[in-house]
C-alpha cells in the first residue's frame, strides 16, 4: 500500500509513518505538510535515507499542490489526513486558521480524493467534537456538540466527510481519539509543556482547579488503532480511539513532577480558560472489534515520555529558544 499522510511532520503524523514503515515492509509513504510552527521535520530524520519514505512540502488548502503531489510521486492507494489545527488555547486567539485548515482544507483533499478515485481517505478527528460530560462515555452515535473554536472546526471537517460519503459514495472513515502524548509531541501541549517545565525549573500553570479530566492515548497505541481502521474499517464509519486512562490535569502534573524529582511548589493555579470542557470520556468498543486495544497505561506511558525528553533536550530546547510564538503561547496560559 502507498500512503499520502497528511500533518506528517507533525506530531501523530510523524509517529504513524514510523508505525506504518516499521510494521509494513512493502509500504510506503509520502509525508504532504505544510510545515507550520508545529512541523518538523527533525521528527523523521532518520528516514531520509529509506527509499520508502518522500516529503512533499505542501498546504492541503493548495488544491494543485495536493494534485501535484498525487499525481508526482503517486499512484496512492491512500490518504490519512492528520494535519490540522489541533490546540484550543491558539484557537481562542485566533479561530480563522482553524476553519480554513480543519475544514477547508478537508474539503480539498476530499475533491482530490474524489477525482484521484482513491480506495481510502481516513479522516483524523477527535474526541473534543462531542463536548463535555458528566457521566459516562460518548459513542460514535453520540450527538456532536463543539465548545471551542478548534473542536467546532474539527466537527465541522467531520460532518463534510459524512457528507461526502452519502452524495458522493467516497470510501471514507473517521477516527475521533482522544488526547494522545508520547515522543515528538510539540512543547505547547499540557504534558510536553509541563515536561519541558519542569526540567527547566519553571512554573506549570495549571488551569482552574485542575480536575478537568481527560483519556490519556499513548501515541503507539493511537498508531495502532488508525492502522486497524485503515485496513479494516468499514466505509462510513466512525471509530472513537481512547487510551482507558481517565486522569484529572492535577494528578498527571503531579505524576510528571514525581517522575523528574521536583517539587510540587512549582505548580502554578492560573485562571481557567474560556469554555474549558470539563470531561471527555468515549467508548472505544467499536475499535476494539478489530482487534485492537490499547496497551499502554498512563503511569507506564508518562515514564517513557518523560525519559524522552530528558534525552532529547535539544529537540525541544531548539522549538522553545526559536520563536515569538511559544512566547506568545506562554503568555496565554499565564494570562499576561
């Protein structure tokens, strides 16, 4: 199978073509981004040299760079789309990014899709599409109901995706994960932030009250799961992706904090966020009918994580000295 994966030099993007070239020796990959703040492609160096793996730089909003990448370097069995706009914080700032690439650049690749007569686009989406709850856990069948900007963008290249399954007959399927971690995840998000933090003996500012709960995904694992739907999901349908490891954000910064050695006195309470969802939970039993699960447990994850970035400080040290941008991130959480 060749596979065009879309956000590859992201952080997911990037993980699952290892996943895919290290699983499937007949495999190959083209990585299409854009290269964004969150684009790198120091994830995938090693790489280079493997003659199954090309990188075309490219905006998925760009229909002739999509053509041109399909057309080049194809024929592609496949397209599995993770680049977007992915954190909530940026989308509150500036929510017009998001709708261009979360839905508009959906809708490209879907024409492309369309025209290319592809055998399958697997869409990357998320378990914030459904919004909070109290109780419980969300289904496929579960009503989308988006609280921020960026989950309302991600809903919104959802329902375009459906919509082109039932006009169109386009071989479509949708994955909606929950918050995956792991290596290579950008240092803007609340475990690479509180990480990378933490080692440097900065403060972890921690929304609210800190019992906001979140399922916490191993990113092999969510790998795992996409590659399942990929070559086993049935055309036009959903599939939730959740790690079983429900946390409040107090106790995953204390379990960061244990792990490094630090102290707790460098937890910081910051004022809440705008629409801060306060529980996200999904039912992942679908998924698991095609022999899958997850395998990683949060405390086992979070110590491999954290070992990653104590051994990878310059990957992330060069993200945090380079930019404005993460300054700017910074002040956001603080409330400056």
């Amino acid at each position: 199978m060749k596979v065009l994966v879309t956000g590859g030099a992201g952080f997911i993007g990037s993980n699952f073509i290892r996943y895919l070239l290290a699983h499937y020796p007949e495999d190959s990959v083209i990585n299409f981004d854009k290269l964004t703040y969150a684009g790198n492609l120091d994830n995938l160096l090693d790489l280079t040299s493997d003659h199954r793996y090309q990188f075309f730089q490219g905006d998925i909003c760009d229909a002739s760079a999509v053509e041109k990448a399909l057309n080049d370097l194809g024929p592609v069995d496949a397209i599995v789309n993770f680049a977007a706009e992915t954190h909530v914080d940026r989308s509150i700032l500036e929510a017009a990014s998001f709708v261009q690439t979360d839905v508009l650049g959906t809708q490209v690749l879907l024409e492309a899709v369309k025209k290319q007569r592809l055998k399958r686009y697997l869409h990357i989406s998320t378990d914030e599409v459904y919004g909070s709850i109290d109780n419980g856990s969300f289904t496929e069948e579960s009503t989308l109901a988006p609280n921020s900007p960026y989950s309302a963008s991600k809903a919104g290249g959802d329902l375009l995706v459906r919509a082109y399954f039932t006009t169109y007959g386009l071989p479509i399927v949708i994955t909606r994960s929950s918050n995956n971690y792991g290596p290579y995840h950008y240092p803007e998000k609340i475990i690479p932030f509180f990480i990378t933090n933490a080692i440097e003996n900065k403060p972890l500012p921690v929304y609210g009250d800190g019992k906001n709960v979140r399922d916490w995904l191993f990113v092999a694992d969510n790998c795992a799961a996409v590659d399942a739907v990929l070559r086993r999901g049935k055309l036009g349908d959903v599939y939730n992706i959740g790690g079983e490891n429900e946390r409040e954000n107090i106790d995953i910064t204390k379990i960061i904090l244990k792990e490094l050695g630090k102290p707790e006195s460098l937890i910081e309470y910051v004022k809440d966020r705008p629409g801060h969802d306060r529980r996200y939970s999904i039912d992942c039993s679908k998924v698991k009918k095609l022999d899958w699960e997850p395998k990683i447990k949060i405390e086992d994850g979070l110590k491999q994580t954290v070992q990653w970035y104590l051994k990878n400080q310059s990957w992330w040290k060069k993200i945090k000295d380079k930019q404005q941008e993460f300054k700017k991130f910074q002040a956001a959480w603080y409330g400056r």
